[in-house]
C-alpha cells in the first residue's frame, strides 16, 4: 500500500507540474497538454477516492508539498471529500492573499463556493 501511495503522490505532483505549466501559456500545444494533464489527474482523483482511507494517506501528503499548486489543488479535493478540512482551509486562505494572481483567484472562488 505504501507503494501505491507513494506512486499515487508522486503521479499527482507530476500531473500538477504540468497542468500549472501550461496554463500560464496559452499557446495550442500547451492547451493540448494541459487539458491531457487534466484528464490523467481526474483519474488519478477517481481510482484514489474509492478507497477513502487510502485518499486520506495521499492528501495529507499531498497538503504538505512545497508546491503551492500542488496544494491548493490537494486542498480543493479535501473539501470535496470532507476530509482535513482545517487544514485545507488554512492553505487556501494563505495562498488567496498570496502575489500569485491566478492561484490567490482560484482559491477564493474555492473559499467562496465552500
């Protein structure tokens, strides 16, 4: 299992890089690759999710990255599944008062739908 996790953590990160990446560029190829990104990383979220304790182990991983877009992502699907909540929280009100326009954006329109 601590395996899986760990390739499951390490996908997810990698998945992230690229949706990030690409989307501060919005060339045709870059779009390409993000939105490819996006449907290997919606999978990944599925086959993780089916069993909750494992989705736990990942997000609390997940949520401790020093990748902002990494957790912010990671924070967005706690509150989804109602897990580390505070935790989440917290991250997502940290990075919406950050210098990063498109990341404090996104994690408001989180907060405000949460």
């Amino acid at each position: 299992m601590n395996k899986d996790l760990n390739k499951f953590v390490d996908e997810y990160i990698a998945l992230c890089g690229q949706l990030c990446q690409k989307a501060e560029n919005y060339t045709r190829e870059n779009v390409v690759t993000h939105n490819r990104a996006v449907k290997k990383l919606n999978s990944l979220k599925e086959r993780a999710h089916v069993d909750r304790d494992f989705a736990e182990k990942m997000y609390h991983a997940l949520l401790t990255h020093n990748d902002m877009y990494v957790r912010q992502d990671a924070a967005t699907e706690c509150l989804f599944l109602n897990i580390h909540i505070a935790t989440s929280l917290e991250i997502l009100k940290k990075i919406s008062r950050g210098k990063e326009r498109m990341a404090a954006m996104g994690a408001k329109r989180t907060l405000l739908i949460w």
